[in-house]
C-alpha cells in the first residue's frame, strides 16, 4: 500500500514533517536544515516516532483480555499501522485522527476518538494527543510516544559525549524486559549517577531502559557545549529509553503504560499502568521537543 505524502508545518527555528500514517513524525528539522529525528534506516530500525496505542510494548502471548475473552493485539498497538484522518491542517498545525472501526475493534473492542495534535512554536514541537471515550463503558487504555533523536545531534558534539541530564536526581531503580519483551519481575540499578549518565551502546545490550519510577518531568539530550534539546513529559508516568547498539538514534519515550509483567494473565483494565476513561471523558498525553536556542557552558 502507497503510503500518503508527510504534512509538513513550521514555525520560527522549527520544521516538522508528519505521514497521516501512524500519525507518524517523519522529519524535525532546524532553521539551517539540520535533522534533528532518525531517518529510519532499515540497516537498523525503520521506525522513526511512533504513537503506541493502544498498548506499550508487547502483551502476553499477543492477546489481551476484556471480560474473560482474549483479544490479538501487535507490540505496541496497532495505531502506528492505521491510517489517520486530517481534521486541521494550518501552517504550524496539524491534528490526526484515529477512530473506532470494525478492523480495531476485532482487537480492542471499544469505541475510541484519538487525536494526534502537533504544533511548531518558536523553538518548540508540541505533541498532544487527546483519547476520548466516545463509548458506554470505561475505556482502559496505555498510551506513549516513541521518537528517535539523532545521536549524536547535529552541532558537533561526538557521539560518546553525549549526556542525558534529568531535571532532578533519579536514584531509583529500573526495570527491563526480558527476551520476549515482557517486564522483568526484578528492578536494575540505575546507570544514572545524581541526575545525568553518559549514553552509551552498552546500556541497551539488553533492549530498553524502563524508568518506572521516575520523578523527573524533563531532560536534557546533548554534548557538553553544543546546543541540545530539551524533552517535556508534564503528565507522563513513565519514561523508556532505547537504541539498537551502533545505531545513529536515541529514543526517548514517555509512556502511560509499558509491556506486560512475565507470565501476566489477567484483564487488560488491570494491567500495570492501564488507565481507564469514563464514558464522555478525555484523556490528554502530552510531550514536547524543544530546541536549545543557545548552547549551556560547559
């Protein structure tokens, strides 16, 4: 299937290009033309920002369960396979939207309206998306975003020397899952010393890291000396992180939910960091992607 041309919007320092398949980031460029997202190079990944919905991660044995019957569901949901309708398109703005149909229900079956939102602000890319519950029963849903960021960025700094600085100390543990993506029962200690750790291929021999407890709302992603960018979560949970070792991205990933615990069996409503939607309701997931406008001293 031919997929449908990117929109692209812009505004001040940034551009953004987005496919209505997936609803999917396809470019972030700077006012030089500078890429600032993965090309999505098949020699490693060809993804490049998903939305994962309505699950993060992989489920147990590929099914969910709604009311004692399972359900097929894909790693990650079958969101970043759909295809999105435009309902606004302006030049900084452009909304997605994503309904209930007879193809996801035989998967998730409730009634759904997800809207994508994306925004160029001066310096800034706004992602919102908004999941309303259109249906008569609580909707239980996880939601993340799944952007990867060149690495190293394009201002000069080398690859090694690139940091992930938190907005404060994260002295927790972590979580990572196991070799069919499900959660590990046992916490990792943490790579992160006070509120920063180098980035290194290393760290994700054994796939992501899984700040499940994490009480940061933002961070930094650059070398010492160059710009950077800065990553907003205000209303995100959780936060993975991941790479493919040797590959040119990082993604950094706020989720509302992560992959099924090993072994788990029950409801999907239930599951560690489902939330559940009155009938009526919205539920907002919000990320930002900001440019530093001037690089930080050393």
């Amino acid at each position: 299937m031919s997929q449908p041309a990117p929109i692209r919007i812009a505004s001040g320092p940034i551009s953004a290009e987005i496919s209505p398949y997936g609803a999917e980031l396809q470019r972030l460029q700077d006012a030089e033309g500078r890429d600032l997202l993965w090309d999505g190079d098949p020699a490693f990944w060809t993804g490049r920002a998903p939305i994962l919905f309505p699950v993060v991660g992989v489920v147990n044995a590929g099914v969910i369960h709604v009311d004692g019957q399972a359900y097929p569901m894909p790693k990650h949901g079958f969101a970043r396979h759909s295809l999105f309708e435009v309902v606004v398109q302006q030049s900084d703005r452009v909304v997605f939207r994503l309904e209930a149909s007879e193809e996801t229900r035989a998967a998730y079956p409730f009634e759904f309206q997800l809207d994508i939102d994306f925004t160029c602000a001066r310096n800034r890319l706004q992602m919102l998306a908004e999941l309303k519950n259109v249906g008569d029963v609580p909707l239980p849903a996880s939601f993340g975003f799944h952007p990867a960021l060149r690495w190293p960025l394009p201002y000069g700094g080398a690859r090694e020397d690139h940091i992930v600085r938190f907005a404060q100390n994260e002295p927790r543990p972590i979580r990572r899952i196991d070799g069919d993506g499900l959660l590990r029962p046992e916490p990792e200690p943490t790579p992160v010393e006070g509120a920063s750790f180098a980035v290194r291929d290393a760290l994700f021999e054994d796939d992501a890291l899984i700040f499940d407890a994490i009480t940061s709302r933002s961070l930094r992603f650059g070398a010492p000396g160059t710009q950077a960018l800065y990553i907003d979560f205000p209303i995100m949970p959780l936060l993975g992180i991941w790479t493919k070792p040797g590959a040119g991205y990082l993604c950094i990933e706020p989720w509302q939910g992560v992959a099924d615990p090993e072994g788990y069996a029950g409801e999907f409503r239930d599951k560690p960091g489902v939330v559940e939607i009155a009938p009526g309701a919205t539920k907002p997931f919000v990320m930002h992607i900001t440019l530093e406008e001037a690089p930080l001293p050393e």
